[in-house]
C-alpha cells in the first residue's frame, strides 16, 4: 500500500527526497505528501531554492483513485470550461531519510500546482489580490464583524489587507441578511457570476461532493484586486467523477436545478438569481458536446494510462490490478483507506457514459 512521506526536493533529481534525521523536523519539510494532499515551501532548508521557478509543490498520493487520473483529468475540465485552475503534471517520488530510506522508491504522486501569490501573477495576471482556503459547510455565514472569528474557516493566504478582509465579512453579512431581490440585485456587485456559472457547470458534471456541494472544503477563493469580486478556484480532484458521499444511484438522481446537499444559504440564493441561472444552464448546454463529450475522456485516458502504467505496475501488482479494471471501464469497490474517507463504489471515467 502506498505510504505518506514528507520530502523536499532535492536538485539532483526532478522529485527526489532528502529529510532531516529528526522526526520533529521531517514534519516541516518542503513538501509534504499525505494521504490526500499538503506542501510546504521548497526554500525551507535551501534558501530561494526553486523548480521551474515555483517554490511550492503538493504532490497527492491517490490512495484514494485507482486510476491516478481524477486529479489530472478534473483540472483539465476546469480549465477548458474557462475556470482558472491548477496545473497537474505526474512524478515518481524517491524518499531519503537518514538511517532509514536510501532514494527509496515511494509511488506515482500528483503535483498539483500551488494556489499562492506566484500563481496568481502566474495565472491570473494579476497582483494585491487577496486568497481565502474555506472549510465550511455554510458557505458566507455570518459571524459578526470581528475577523477573528472568521480566521480559520477561511484561511487567507499571505497576508490580506484590512479591506480585503472586510469585503469578505461584508459578503458574509450580504449572503445571511439579504432578501431575494436585494441578493439577486447585488450578488453580482460580490461574486464573479460568470465565473460561478463556469464552476458550478463544471463541478455538477464532475458529481464532486468534497466541495460546495457537499462538505464545502476542496477549493479556494480569489477576491480579485481591481473588481473586488470574489471567483471560485478548485482544489483537491482525487474524488472527482463521484466516488465521494452517497451511492452511484443516489449521484444519478440528484437534479441540476438543485444539486448540492443539505442546507447551503448561499446556494439557495443564488440559484434563484435569473441572471446567474441562465449562464450556469447554458454553460452546461454549451460544454455538453465539445468538452464533456465522454469520448474526449476515453482518449485521455488512454494516453494517460499508457504513459503512467509502468511506474504503477512498479508499485504493486494489487495497485496494477485496480488501476487496469478501472481503465478498461469497470467498477471497482474502494480500498479499506478509501472508505475511511468516505469512499464509495463507483462507475469509472471510462465509459462514462
């Protein structure tokens, strides 16, 4: 079975580890690779140490993703639908710990591209915005005017500014006390809409309940320096294309007029907002064909697979074994770790259909 490991890169090899002797000080290491996904700076132990320029990495484990693929495949999607997303590239990771690992060899691993300041210059092209991590079932509760009570659902980034804070809090307030037609008047003066419907289309066609419509975690907010409107950024894929939360048949009948779970206020609103309502309808009408096509994902797939099965096949037969069934379109029941967090048996990518 594939293990968590922390390592941080070292310059002879593309992904190659060398940690500290000292457990205390492994766990602060410059990347961190857990079960599902964490990171840490590269500079930690090497000051202003780089890869492609980037000084931060997250390389997720796909413990939990048979295929290895969810993560890729989904910020693919993404960003065809026209949402700013992380870049995905694959690596197979080596482990050196002093007295106990010799470049051991760790697993196939997904690098995903950091969500911090270089992306944003990066990506967005843009500078002094302001980046928030929630974790929250209740999307833009209100909790007073007091940031502190606001700090660690939201998790800014860097180092946001009073006003950047504000407007957060001021959203919150808007998104709990608002009327129908005061909400459907203004939202748009908050949220970028066409970015909403973009994300929304996408993340209902991906049945991915890890983030606003279901446990509210698996993504990050962008409150934009020069429009002062937030966007929706999506983070965390590996259970992307409905392996998370409820049965296949329970995922099936869920409706696209209201497709998150439970009680989400903000979602409630804003789905009765006309002018939202109708880009997300016809950003998944226009997306049906041309990149939800579910042909479009047999072929990447299969170039996928051809190109990442050596190195699982190197892992473990039993790894092999699962990752081939779900290519070739079967449906597979998740790994012991993969029910712990909340695992379901699943149809594949492949058919998809």
């Amino acid at each position: 079975m594939k293990q968590p490991a922390l390592l941080y890169s070292d310059p002879t090899s593309p992904v190659y580890s060398s940690c500290p002797s000292s457990a205390g000080r492994c766990r602060t290491s410059t990347v961190c690779i857990s079960t599902v996904m964490d990171s840490q700076t590269l500079k930690k132990y090497v000051q202003g140490q780089k890869l492609a320029n980037v000084s931060t990495l997250n390389l997720a484990s796909g413990i939990t993703d048979a295929s290895f693929m969810n993560e890729v495949l989904a910020h693919r999607l993404y960003r065809a639908a026209g949402v700013t997303s992380p870049r995905t590239s694959f690596a197979r990771v080596y482990i050196t710990v002093a007295d106990k690992y010799d470049r051991e060899f760790f697993g196939l691993y997904t690098i995903v591209e950091n969500i911090d300041k270089h992306f944003a210059k990066s990506v967005l092209s843009v500078e002094g915005g302001a980046i928030f991590k929630p974790v929250t079932p209740n999307l833009f509760a209100y909790l007073g005017q007091s940031w502190k009570r606001y700090n660690q659902t939201y998790d800014p980034r860097g180092n946001p500014n009073e006003q950047q804070l504000r407007r957060m809090i001021d959203l919150c307030r808007f998104v709990t006390y608002a009327e129908d037609p005061a909400f459907a008047e203004r939202i748009g003066d908050f949220i970028d809409l066409d970015n909403l419907a973009r994300y929304m289309a996408t993340m209902v066609y991906l049945s991915d309940f890890d983030g606003i419509l279901g446990s509210g975690q698996t993504f990050y907010i962008h409150l934009h320096p020069e429009t002062n409107k937030f966007s929706f950024i999506p983070w965390g894929q590996g259970r992307s294309f409905g392996p998370f939360r409820g049965t296949v048949e329970q995922r099936e009948q869920l409706s696209i007029q209201r497709p998150w779970r439970g009680n989400v206020r903000f979602l409630g609103h804003v789905f009765k907002v006309e002018a939202f309502k109708e880009q997300y309808l016809a950003r998944l009408d226009e997306f049906s064909k041309p990149i939800f096509e579910p042909q479009r994902f047999a072929d990447q797939i299969d170039e996928i697979a051809a190109a990442i099965r050596p190195v699982v096949k190197e892992e473990s037969a039993e790894l092999l074994d699962r990752f081939d069934k779900v290519v070739a379109g079967e449906t597979i029941e998740p790994t012991e770790i993969g029910r712990r967090f909340g695992g379901r048996p699943s149809k594949p990518v492949k058919p998809f259909g």
